[in-house]
C-alpha cells in the first residue's frame, strides 16, 4: 500500500576509529571545486574503511580464539565486503583524478 510521506533517517555513529578526524583549515579562503571534495572524500572514505578492516580482523582472530568459530567466519566476510567497497571507492578516485 502506498504512502506518501518522507522517509529521513539520521544514523549518528560515534565511536572511535583509532585515528583522528582533524583537518587543516588554513587555506579556507577559496571552496573547494566539486573534484576537490570529491578527492578528499574519497580518500577519507578507503582510509576509513581500511580501519575499519583492521578492526575486522582482529576481532575475527579474537573470535575464534574464543571458540566463535561462526562469529569469526561472519566477520571474515565482512572483511570481504569491505575490500569490494574499498575497490569501488579506488574506482570512484581513479574516475575523479582522470576527471578534465
């Protein structure tokens, strides 16, 4: 049945990541061009998700040394699934950089 409403959710997700979310903000003066962000974020985006993968990893490791056999199999394969997404983003900077 349809419905017409907005569907707007909003995902916090404060954790920490190991590393620090500071940027340098001394050239401020002239935005950014849409390529640019698009770099920064990207690049911000595989390193992230690189972190991320770590984490994996190491709880999977953790997880079978605790007799989580299928836990670690799980996070193995969100290992997987982060690599793929990892991919998709190089894709996405390869795109950006070769961009006129």
């Amino acid at each position: 049945m349809p419905h017409d409403h907005d569907h707007h959710h909003h995902h916090d997700h404060h954790h920490s990541h190991g590393h620090s979310h500071d940027h340098d903000h001394q050239n401020d003066s002239a935005p950014l061009s849409l390529q640019e962000q698009l770099a920064t974020l990207l690049t911000h985006w595989v390193n992230h998700n690189d972190a991320h993968k770590g984490n994996y990893l190491t709880w999977a490791e953790r997880a079978r040394e605790g007799g989580y056999d299928g836990v670690c199999r799980l996070l193995e394969e969100v290992v997987e699934l982060t690599e793929t997404v990892s991919e998709k983003l190089k894709e996405a900077q390869k795109e950006v950089d070769t961009a006129p």
